[in-house]
C-alpha cells in the first residue's frame, strides 16, 4: 500500500491512497467467507459455499462492494500512521478507481492542524504577581487547621456570624407552600455558604425556638427567579469553639513537637503555594503572548463546531442553576452579539493555542512514560473529587487514555516555552521556572538540603 498528500489549503489535504489487488484478496476471501455464512445452499455447510456458487447467487460486484467496505478503514487508519497525520475532521472518502482486478485508489480529504511560524519565545518578557507571604496567609492556614478540630457547643443566645445552627426552611407563594422547597433540621453555618439571599441577614438575632419570613428570590426549579416568602426556624445554636495553640494541638494536627515547627512548616507549604500560582500565572501569559502574534488559519468546521458545542455547555449549566440565558447576559453586563463574539474569539484562540503546543510536542519528540501518565490521571481524579479507581476506570471505558496523553505532552511543551520565556515578579525579581520542581520548590533549594547528608 501506498500513501501520498496533496495540499489543499492550510487546514486541509487529500491524502491517496493506493493498494494493489493482490493486498485486497485477504478482504475478498473473508468477504467470500462471510457471505457464504449468510446464505444457504443444499449441499454445502454455512461457510464453506464454494466463491464461483457465491457469486451464481448474490453476484461478484455484491462480494467486492462488502470486502472493500470491510477494508477502507484499515487502510485509512494505516495511512494516517504512514503519513504521520493527525486528523481534525472525519474524512470525505471517494473511492476513485476499483475495477476488479485492478489496483485500487482511494482518496480522503480531511482538516489536519496547519504548520505555524512561531515567534522566538526567547523575546516574550511577562509580569506576575509578587510571591509575596503575610503573616495573613499564615495565620489563615493555621486557622484553617483549627477549625478541623473545633468543637462545637450549644449557648442559649442569638445566632450571630460564624454560628453553627440547625433551621427548618419552608418556601411558599401567594400564602402556598412550595413542595421542592421544605426542609428540616438542616445544618447550616452563618455566613459560610449563602443558600439564599438574605437568609444570613434573617438568622442573625435569632435565637433558638425563634423565626422569621423574609422575602427571596429561588435559584432553582419550575419558580426559579420569581419571588416567595421563606420562614426559617433556627432549632439550635452552637458555638465554634477553637483549640488552643499550644504544643498539644501542634502534635494532634501534625507530626510537629512545637507551635513554631507547625506555623514554620505552614510557612513553607504557603511559599510554594505561592510559586506555583506565580508559575501557572505565566504560563497563561506566555501562551496569550505567543497566540496573539501568531495569525493562523483554522478549519472553519472545527471552529463551528467547538463554538456549538460550548454555547450547548453553558446553556445546560445555566439550566441547571435554574437561570435564563438572558439573566445570564444580564449578569455579565453583554449583549448577544457581544456573546457571541467573546465567545468566537476564546475559541479560536484556544485552537491556537492547541496547535502551538501540538508543534512543539512534534518538534521537539517530547515523549511520555507510564509514571507520568498516572500521576497526571491521579491529579485529575483529586481535582474532580472522585474515587481514583472509578476515575480510571472510566477514562478507561470511554477512550479517554489519548486526551490525558496530550494533556501531559501539552504540558511539558508549555513547560519548555515559559522557561525560554523571561518572567519577572512585579518587584523586578527574575523567576527561574526551569528550577521549579512539582511540589513548589526550586532545584537549588533541594540541592542545599541533600548537601548536608551526602557530606
């Protein structure tokens, strides 16, 4: 078999395939072989009909149209592979030349990814924020800490911000209650999560056995955005009540002796919190750099298609929420045009961007290995919250094993931009990101910190 291409524009080839008769006769005799499963002719077993009968009965063209449909996507996918091609549409074959006995032509015209100038990256200089840590940051991961081993007890007082109450809700309009809209004994922090608007404002003062009808507006369901009357019922109110900072808390929150070890350690962890924010940062602007100078052609196809497929995704999420999309514009202060445009502009820049990255991973053969590949589906199973094995599982049973690949592969390509880029903090500090290793801390620094045990 033999591939060649021929441009047809930027996003878009025809790609020939052709194949001599003799690598066509495997499909033909298993075609043979399946026919002659299907019909049935006094004197022969199902399957073993001779080809000259099969042929009396259902005609040779019948034989040669189910081996060359049987065969097309072999050949097709082999192409791709021969040819090194990525497709991004599925392809419009035409079968060009199949006379029996002859050699076969096919021809597929597909979108592919187009070959871009890229700037020198070397050139690109961005900003970003300062790594700056406050006692602030410290002391809100220390406090986050302590409220994992509060305790909570109940005080005969009003409910005031930071409380832990138990409610009752119950919705109603035009004097009838709301059936979706009932609840009991529901816990509910003050001031933590906003359930409904102006339920904070009501609970506050109250104490408990007391309640109160305030006026809202429904975020979800058939009376989602309309006005009804909600009477919460506070049945308890309790107490956050922290432990101390003292050694004893440092060694049953940590595996630290002392307060100063704890709030130390809590220190570094912010520090490289705070790295990776500022390495995300700029990998977000190095890739804006390098997209917003680059003009390049896109199957329009491919962009119609991505636009369709997230105006669906917003419009279902916003279904889901019980909001109108004409809230939703409201909201974001747009008109439809104005939508449609933002939203046109993020996709073809997205594209873009996929098609830097995708180059660079060619260019350079980045490679992937097992290792890599599952602590990238691990990350992506602690970022969705799910059960890691159930998270395999399905990107198992649905294919997804290639995307996680490109996302790692797209990774390391951004990876090596960013550090050929120059990033700087807003203090005028040069950042070296090439040093920046996965948890947070820079090469050198662990380098110093082995020094004193291989010595």
């Amino acid at each position: 078999m033999k591939s060649t291409t021929e441009t047809l524009s930027p996003t878009r080839i025809k790609l020939t395939i052709e194949v001599p008769f003799e690598e066509f006769k495997p499909s033909l005799d298993a075609a043979y072989k399946t026919i002659g499963s299907q019909i049935t002719i006094p004197g022969f077993r199902k399957g073993k009909v001779p080809a000259a009968i099969v042929d009396q009965r259902v005609g040779r063209t019948a034989v040669l149209d189910e081996a060359i449909n049987s065969a097309l996507p072999g050949w097709y996918s082999q192409a791709l592979q021969d040819t090194k091609i990525q497709p991004l549409s599925q392809p419009d074959i035409d079968l060009s030349k199949f006379e029996d006995g002859e050699p076969i032509e096919v021809t597929a015209e597909l979108d592919v990814r187009p070959e871009l100038e890229l700037p020198d990256v070397s050139t690109i200089e961005v900003t970003v924020e300062d790594a700056e840590i406050s006692d602030d940051d410290v002391e809100e991961q220390l406090t986050a800490l302590r409220e994992r081993f509060a305790t909570f007890a109940e005080v005969d007082r009003a409910a005031a911000e930071g409380d832990f109450l138990t409610i009752d809700l119950s919705a109603s309009q035009n004097g009838e209650d709301i059936e979706a809209a009932q609840a009991e004994g529901m816990p509910y922090t003050i001031g933590r999560a906003t359930m409904l608007d102006g339920l904070d404002e009501a609970l506050i003062g109250l104490k408990a056995g007391e309640s109160k009808t305030f006026t809202t507006k429904l975020v979800g369901g058939e009376l989602a955005g309309q006005d009804v009357d909600v009477t919460v019922v506070v049945k308890d109110v309790k107490e956050q009540q922290l432990p101390e900072l003292d050694e004893e808390f440092a060694q049953t929150a940590s595996e630290f002796d002392t307060i100063e070890e704890l709030r130390a350690d809590l220190t570094d962890r912010v520090t490289r919190g705070k790295r990776m924010q500022q390495a995300n940062e700029a990998r977000d602007l190095v890739l804006d750099e390098i997209v917003s100078k680059i003009d390049a052609p896109l199957p329009e196809n491919l962009v119609t298609e991505e636009i369709d497929s997230r105006r669906q995704q917003i419009e279902q999420q916003l279904a889901m929420a019980g909001v109108e999309f004409q809230t939703y514009l409201d909201d974001e202060k747009q008109t439809i045009d104005e939508f449609e445009a933002d939203l046109e502009k993020r996709v073809r820049d997205s594209l873009i961007a996929q098609f830097v990255l995708d180059q660079i991973v060619a260019n350079e053969e980045f490679g992937i290995d097992d290792a890599e590949l599952s602590q990238h589906i691990m990350r992506r199973a602690q970022q969705s919250g799910e059960d890691p094995n159930a998270y395999i599982q399905h990107i198992m049973e649905h294919n997804h094993v290639p995307e996680m690949v490109s996302e790692v592969l797209r990774g390391k390509a951004l990876a090596s931009l960013v550090e050929s880029a120059k990033v700087t903090d807003k203090s005028g500090n040069a950042i070296e990101l090439s040093k920046l290793q996965a948890d947070g801390t820079y090469a050198d620094e662990a380098d110093d910190a082995e020094a004193p045990a291989e010595a």
